[in-house]
C-alpha cells in the first residue's frame, strides 16, 4: 500500500511538465484490463497508443520506442521480435501465469496483472534501448538529445543546465559526427575568428561539460580527448 501511494505522489510531481516524452503502443484484445498501467505509463510522461490488433501498416508508420502485447488471455496478430517502424522498437509481452508457447525466443516478459512498480521499471529499461529519431532541430549522442530551437539538452529525461558557452560546445561536438575538432576549430565554433584567448579554455569547458554530463575522460562516454589534437564525440 505505501508503495502504491509513493507511486501516486510521484505522478503528481511526473505528470506536472515533461521534459521529454516516449511513444508507446500497447496492443491488446481487452485495453480496459490494463488501465491501471496505461494510466501509470500516462502519468510517466509516456505517449500511450492503443491498438486491439497488430497492423503493421499502421505501426510501421509510427515512430515508435517500445511494443507492448498482451498475450495474457487470447492470441492474436503476431508482433515480430525487433518490433515494427523505423525505430525497430524492443516488445515487452504482458503474459498469465503460463506464457504462450509460440513467443519469440529470448522475449522479454512481464506477468500480468502483477507487480506494477516492477512492470514500469521494465519499462522505462526497454523504451531507453530504442533509438530516439532527430530532426533538423535537434541533435542527438546516445541519451543525450540537445533541442536546438528550445536551447534545452535533455538526458536521458532529464534536462541539464548548461551555460550558453557550454551549450554552444556540445553542440559544435554533437553537429561534427564523430570527427575530430581541435581546439582552434571549437574556438572558431563559440567565438568566432576574433577570439585571442588561449586554447586551455576550451580544456576549462570541457571539463565543466563533462562534469554535468557525468561523463569520465578516463572511460568517456560521450566526449573524448584526441591527445595533440582537440576532442569528438565518442562511439
């Protein structure tokens, strides 16, 4: 019960402005059975489609982060392992006490109704795994997505205060793909061809950046030094 309460007063603070959202699509023959989560899910910032049959040629369409099936009662439509769209999103089945014979191997499964603190960290854990689309306007590395017209960088969900100086690199990073810039490269980049600083204020910033971003330069994950050079993103 004190769970389900913490739950409740998590929502109240979740479903108060998102940052960032995830589109899911449950398909289930019986929707009305899994409200509890979908409300849940709802609550979470999720972007909750619900469908009774599996039709790719409307899913496929969908940019989509993760497939939920309910295959705790009648079976229907297959849903394919990697999912449908472009996003080949990840499935979680909804499953009873015994789980249908003819699931994919190595599905992921989550026992319906059941544990719903359990059932949403499955959750949030698979919708992470898909590939976020960008579009003009954003630019993306792994869990980080940086909004180019709201001048916002989002985290996985969550959003990351940066100072304009420091937006301004990660951008000059993310925009470059992979490839290497040096430190008179990112200069140019932030303050133009007029600058006269010394280059060690790139280092300064960097190291800030990688700060907020819980990012090791021992074990980077998102920006690494090309010792002699300047820096990329990671792989």
């Amino acid at each position: 019960m004190r769970r389900m309460q913490s739950i409740e007063q998590e929502n109240e603070m979740i479903g108060a402005f998102c940052d960032t959202t995830r589109r899911v699509v449950v398909i289930s023959p019986y929707p009305a059975r899994l409200q509890p989560l979908i409300a849940e899910m709802t609550m979470r910032c999720y972007d909750v489609l619900v469908f009774h049959q599996a039709q790719e040629s409307v899913l496929s369409a969908l940019p989509i982060d993760l497939l939920i099936a309910d295959r705790t009662i009648a079976p229907f439509e297959p849903v394919p392992a990697a999912g449908f769209g472009t996003l080949q999103a990840p499935v979680l089945y909804l499953v009873g006490e015994e789980p249908p014979a003819d699931l994919p191997a190595g599905s992921h499964l989550a026992g319906w109704p059941g544990d719903l603190p359990a059932i949403v960290t499955a959750i949030e854990e698979l919708a992470g795994k898909s590939v976020l689309p960008t579009t003009p306007d954003e630019l993306l590395l792994k869990d980080i997505r940086i909004d180019l017209k709201r001048i916002t960088v989002i985290q996985d969900g969550k959003r990351i205060d940066l100072t304009k100086t420091e937006f301004d690199l990660l951008r000059a990073l993310l925009a470059s793909r992979g490839a290497v810039l040096s430190r008179q490269d990112l200069m140019e980049k932030l303050w133009g061809d007029d600058y006269f600083g010394g280059s060690n204020s790139i280092d300064v910033h960097i190291k800030s950046l990688r700060r907020k971003l819980g990012d090791d330069p021992k074990d980077p994950q998102y920006i690494v030094t090309v010792r002699g050079v300047g820096y990329r993103t990671a792989d």
